[in-house]
C-alpha cells in the first residue's frame, strides 16, 4: 500500500510545474494612449498636429512635443479611436480599437479563475478517491 501511494505522489508532483503553487499574474489597464509621429528618416515630427477620432468625431486634438509624442486619456466608452497626423504636407493615420482589448481582458480573468478551481477541485477528487481507498 505504501508503495501505491509513493508512486501517487510521485506521479502527482511529476505533474505540476514549480509555478502551480502560487500562480502570480499581472494585468494592465490602458489609463493613457501615447503615440509618436516620425518622418521616414526616423527624425521626431516636432509640432505636428494631432486630431483624434471616435466614430467619425473628434474627440480629442493637440500638437506632438519635441520627440514628436501625443499623450491622450481615453473615456471609458471610447471604442475603435483613430489617430491622424499633419504636419507641412506629410499625413499618418493610426486606428487602435480599446473596445475590443477591453473585452479580452475581461473575459480572460474569469476563465483563469474557472481554471483555478477546476484544478482545487481536482485535487480533491484525488483526495476523496485515496481516503475511500485507505478506509
């Protein structure tokens, strides 16, 4: 019986990875958007204008600083925002779609905690399964 239970928890810990203990995980949250206007050469577009667009409005606009950056601070219900640059007869557009990241890290923080229990719940049903064996 000894030995059953020895090649259990052999197996058992051959199967789980160091990390399984305590997981540790990190998630980020878009607070601020910061964008860079550059020629073709690489050069920082100084004082470029920026016009941000969500849904076809303008929504935010401004002037690149002197490294050719924008920073600009989403709303909450900000969906699909487009980025357009002009500066002395050069024009760039950028789209970016918050929406839509927003709706990923949302639903994968529930599938990982999902995942979790299932694997606690496994465990368990090890547990359960040795003592019924042992008794």
């Amino acid at each position: 019986m000894r030995r059953k239970t020895a090649l259990i928890l052999f197996l058992f810990l051959l199967a789980c990875d160091v990390s399984d203990a305590h997981r540790m995980m990190m998630g980020y949250k878009v607070n601020e958007l910061q964008v860079t206007a550059l020629y073709d050469d690489g050069t920082p577009a100084q004082g470029a204008e920026i016009e941000v667009q969500s849904d076809g409005k303008t929504v935010a606009e401004g002037v690149t600083d002197e490294n050719g950056t924008y920073t600009f601070t989403p709303d909450s219900g900000t969906g699909e925002v487009t980025f357009i640059s002009q500066s002395t007869g050069h024009r760039a557009e950028l789209t970016l779609n918050l929406e839509q990241k927003r709706q990923e890290d949302e639903v994968s923080m529930p599938w990982r905690a999902a995942a979790g229990l299932g694997y606690l719940l496994g465990i368990a049903g090890l547990a359960m399964i040795y003592v019924s064996r042992k008794g």
